[in-house]
C-alpha cells in the first residue's frame, strides 16, 4: 500500500497577511478559510495549501477543544514547488516581474524540465517546475 496523493502541503509564516496578499493576489489562489492570527488556507488544484503562523500552530489545543489537531511547526524558511508547463512558466516569470517578485534562479534541469525560483513575504523558497523533472 501506498498514499495515492499529497493533499495538503504547509509552510509557516511570519505575518498571515502578507502572506494571504500574496497567495490570493500574486498568485491567484482561492482562499478556503481564515483563522485570524493563526492559519489561513487555499486551494490549488486537487490539494490545498496551509500556511501557519509557526508561534501559534506550537500551543496544543484546549483540552476541548472541537479539532484536536497536535502541535506542529518548523523554524526558517520552507520550500514549495508548484506544478507548470514551459509555457506556463513563462508567463508566471513575466506575472511575478510585474509585481516586483524577484527571480532567484531559472533553469534547466540536467534530465530536461525548467524551474524558476522566488520567494515569498516569509522567505520561503517557491518554485515553479515542469513535472518531467521527476520523471511525471
């Protein structure tokens, strides 16, 4: 046996607004649901996005609490990787210039495929890659 998907992929912020602009502005996502101060959620295709304030996703939650979701988080910057086409990605590059979205790398990649590299308000690394750079 073997999970069929990744449905959720989470990365930790420092400032759930910035981070919200962002997510729903630069790059379109449609906000699911907003916990103020704590966690703001989005759709991206078949999975969701989570992004966590990192200091409160570390408290446990009230012993009655209705979600009893255990404690998590991380320190410094994550990493996220959003699926494009060739084309696609171009057009992301000239969408994320616009907004004043700094590139940090464009490549190509040994096996074949391309990347772009950015970051968001938080410094976490995102990036845009045709999936044939894992073989999909």
């Amino acid at each position: 046996m073997q999970p069929s998907a990744i449905l959720e992929s989470a990365l930790y912020v420092g400032d759930l607004d910035a981070a919200e602009a962002f997510y729903a502005g630069v790059m379109g996502l449609e906000r699911i649901t907003k916990a103020e101060g704590r966690h703001v959620f989005f759709r991206c295709g078949e999975g969701v996005l989570l992004l966590f304030n990192a200091d409160a996703t570390r408290n446990p939650p009230a012993p009655d609490a209705r979600l009893p979701v255990p404690p998590h988080g991380t320190v410094g910057q994550g990493h996220l990787c959003f699926a494009a086409s060739g084309e696609e990605i171009t057009r992301w590059k000239a969408r994320l210039s616009e907004r004043g979205v700094a590139i940090e790398a464009d490549f190509e990649w040994p096996n074949g495929g391309r990347s772009i590299y950015f970051r968001d308000p938080s410094g976490n690394s995102i990036e845009f890659a045709e999936p044939r750079i894992w073989g999909l």
